[in-house]
C-alpha cells in the first residue's frame, strides 16, 4: 500500500500542473458542451471504453466539429468526412494539422517516434514512408510474389479449415491466417509460432496501450507508470517486455545471420537498403531502431485492422445468405474454378463494394489515428489552438443518417451505380468514407491492405458455403454491441462449411 508521504505530493503537484495547464491554453471558439459536463461524460467514457458513442452524441448536438476541453488536453472531433478532407489536405491547413500528439506509445514502443504510426510531420517522415513502399514492392515482379504468397497460403488455410469435423472456430483461424501472412512478410520462410505469439502478444497489448484515454493518462501524468498497484503499470511492464520479443524475435535473429545480398522478407530488405544506405554515409536515415520501430508498424497495422475486417465481413457472410449467394454468384461468373488471382480484382465489383461496405459499417478504427495542431488554426470560422488534439470521428460520419441511407444496416449496394459498377473514388458517397485517412498521413498500406481482404474472400467463398454454428449462437453483427479497443472488432464465433459443386 502507498505511503501517504508519497500520496499526497502526487496528489498537490497534480492539481498544480491542472492549475497551470488550464492557465495557459488558449480557449477555441469550436462549439461543445460545457466544461463541467464535458468532462464528466468525457471521464465517463473513457473509464467505460465509450468515447466513440458519447463523441456521436456530441456531434449530433453540437455540429460537424466539436471542442471539448479536458483541462489538461483540448480534444477537437471532426465530425464529417468533407471537413476531415479538407482539414488534413488543404493548402491552408494541412502544414499544421497532420502531426501526431505526442505519446507514451510513440515514445516507448516506437523509440522516440522513429517510425511512420506515431513520428511527426518532418522530412525524416517522408523518408521513412519512401522506405516503406520499397519494401513493400508493390508493383511489378513484387505484386506476383506477393500474388504467390496469398495463393499459398491460402491453401494453407483451406486445409486447416476442413480438419475440423464439426462447427469451425472461423474467426480464430482467420485471425491466425492473417498473422501468418504478416510474419511471413516480415519474417520469411524462417517465420515459425513463437514469432507469431510475440507479434500477437506485442499487437495486442498496443491495441490497448494507444487507446486515446490511456494515452492521455500516460503523456500527461508520466509518472503514473512507476506507481505500484496501477492497472497502467502494469500495462507499461507488459508492453515493453512484448516490444523487447517482438525485437529479438523478428529483428536480432535475423540480423545476426544476414548477408548482403539476401531478400527473402521485409526485415532482409531493410537491411539491404540500410547496407546501401552505410556505403552512402546515410545510415541513420536507416538505423536499427527505425528497422524496428517499422517491424512494430507493420505487425501492429497489418493484422490488428485486417482482421477486424475480414472476421467482421464474415461474420455478415453467414449472417446473410442472400448476401453470400450473390458474392458467390459474382465469383462464378467471372473467375469459375480458375484460381483466384489480382487480375479479377477490377471485375468483380460487387465483392470491392461489400469490401468497402464492411470497412464502412464496422469502422474498426473510430478515431482513426489521433492528428495534433501544430500550431494555430483557423477552419471553418474557428479558432483551434496549437497542441489541439484533432480526432477524425469516422465512427459519427460512417453511420450519419444524413449520408448514408439506413447506416446500422450492411449495404454493398449502396457503392455501386445504376449499371452494377463500383462508383468512382470522386463519386461523393466514396468521398464519405474516409477508412485510411487522407492527405499526407493517409496509410500507405491501403493497398495492400484491400487486395488481401479480396484475395481471403475469394478464395474461401469459391470453394465453401459458410453457415452458422449448430451449437451455439452467433454474436451480434452490429458494431454498437462490440467492445472498444485501439481495433474493434465482433466476438469470437464458429461456423459450418458445406463444400462448393464444381462449376461448368
């Protein structure tokens, strides 16, 4: 039990600093609730994982952007997508709104933000997002290994799937799926399970760390980490030991053996490039910590958000049987017993528009990720003060009764036109939806990301009716019912699979 002796400083220098920080911020003239409910309900939400559902009652009270001010932090919600473009992309404002907060995560876990998730606008970030797409290779020779990759280990899938002999626990093995293709990625054929637990481990306890209201807490009382007996505590001990894991596990072991030359995975050809970079005098454009502050990206994006997707599209899938009949129906006419391949991708517009739809309705980031001013703006007759927090409240605009007809319920239709084709990405029901953010800090692996979710799909249900469990319910479909982490996500559930005749 805490000594009262430390108690009690803590508790005097807290109110202080509260003092202090509400001195010396300017106010904005953003619209919101008032200060004693603002941060009532604000705390509430927090505390109960809510924030997305109190912002939406926000932003139906108060408008398209809303200021609430938490003493410590203002905290602005942008409320409509056209705002959010505009916001991160115009000449006016996009130098001063596409930084991040800064951040315990970004601090610990991503070595002094020296990665692409939580690094500030500057030149260092450009740099490291062109490392990126190189290594990503998406293009040329890359997109057909890439392609092969995805075609075995789609099998890999199939088989582990039809060993089950009763109900299928589907959204665990899809879960599994994805972070094997992630470590394979990274990794490479040496990829083995203990590598996969130490990514999942390290996601996982990110997912819960960079929530916004542990984040507040652990940035502006950084002490509250050394405090015995705090949950937060020991959230911190457990994600650095995760971080430390994943590092040793996917970087150190590799980069004890490297040779020049090899590129068999994303961490072989970060160390080629970073070999190149030496024999240039650039080495620390491409030091070690920014290899692993990458490494820490692309395990945390790549398989927390895909597969929230995929098991939320699914989880729809079996739900709706019209629905997977005229997914299935697409899939017939235009690939047939032919294997899946990227090529199909551009004619098969009903599978892209039920993609997009499941990325609209389950909106598995909220917030997207947090943007900060980074110095005084001036938007839409308002004044938002510098080292704002600017939060995209796509969880609000992805279901406004306003832009979307009937939001809580799975459309895909509503992404296509009059013929049956996939809108344009200008059409203004595109424009509305805003999943990897926009401008500077869109997500460079977007993709990536849709080609994999469209590959899974495809695959799986050219070969396999999906029906629901015989022995136990299915969880709720609509996201209103989900538990709030970094990635929302549906529960857990099972299915039945019912093989596929061959097609004529």
């Amino acid at each position: 039990m805490l000594s009262e002796y430390v108690i009690i400083p803590l508790v005097l220098l807290t109110i202080l600093f509260l003092i202090y920080e509400v001195k010396k911020h300017k106010k904005t003239t953003v619209p919101g609730p008032p200060f004693v409910e603002g941060i009532r309900t604000l705390l509430k939400g927090l505390q109960q994982n809510t924030l997305h559902k109190i912002a939406a009652k926000w932003a139906a009270r108060y408008g398209d952007i809303v200021a609430v001010d938490a003493v410590f932090r203002q905290v602005v919600f942008v409320n409509n997508a056209g705002l959010a473009r505009k916001l991160l992309c115009d000449p006016n404002t996009k130098d001063l709104s596409n930084d991040r907060p800064p951040s315990f995560t970004g601090k610990e876990v991503f070595l002094s933000y020296t990665d692409i998730i939580t690094a500030p606008y500057n030149k260092d970030l450009s740099q490291r997002r062109r490392l990126f797409h190189n290594v990503l290779k998406f293009y040329g020779q890359g997109v057909h290994n890439f392609e092969h990759l995805m075609k075995t280990t789609s099998r890999q899938l199939i088989d582990r799937l039809t060993q089950y002999e009763a109900d299928v626990p589907l959204s665990m093995e899809l879960t599994r799926y994805i972070r094997w293709v992630v470590g394979l990625l990274l990794k490479g054929p040496h990829t083995c399970e203990e590598d996969l637990e130490a990514m999942v481990t390290f996601v996982n306890k990110v997912n819960e760390s960079y929530l916004f209201e542990n984040e507040i807490f652990l940035e502006t009382f950084p002490f509250v980490k050394h405090i015995p007996g705090l949950r937060l505590r020991q959230l911190v001990l457990e994600l650095r030991a995760a971080h430390t894991d994943l590092k040793n596990k996917v970087f150190v072991s590799i980069r004890e053996t490297f040779m020049k030359g090899e590129k068999n995975s994303i961490v072989t050809d970060l160390l080629d490039q970073q070999e190149e970079l030496k024999q240039k005098g650039n080495y620390t454009d491409l030091s070690d910590d920014v290899i692993i502050s990458l490494i820490s990206d692309i395990a945390a994006a790549a398989y927390a958000t895909t597969a929230g997707t995929l098991t939320t599209l699914f989880l729809q899938v079996i739900s709706d049987p019209k629905l997977q009949e005229r997914m299935y129906k697409e899939i017939r006419e235009v690939i047939g017993n032919d294997a899946p391949s990227f090529e199909y991708k551009r004619q098969m517009p009903y599978i892209e528009a039920t993609i997009l739809e499941t990325m609209r309705y389950s909106s598995v980031l909220p917030f997207l990720l947090p943007h900060y001013a980074r110095s005084d703006i001036n938007f839409e007759g308002h004044f938002i003060p510098k080292n704002t927090f600017l939060l995209i409240n796509s969880w609000y605009f992805h279901h406004r009764e306003d832009l979307w007809e009937d939001p809580w319920t799975f459309k895909p239709e509503r992404f296509l036109d009059s013929n049956g084709q996939l809108l344009e990405p200008d059409h203004p029901t595109r424009q509305n939806l805003l999943v990897f953010g926009a401008g500077r800090r869109a997500c460079p692996g977007e993709s990536f990301a849709r080609i994999r979710v469209f590959f899974v799909v495809v695959t799986l249900l050219q070969q396999y009716q999906f029906l629901p469990p015989e022995d136990e319910d299915l969880p709720s479909c609509c996201p209103r019912d989900w538990k709030q982490l970094t990635v929302i996500s549906p529960d857990q559930f099972k299915c039945r699979m019912k093989p596929r005749p061959m097609t004529s």
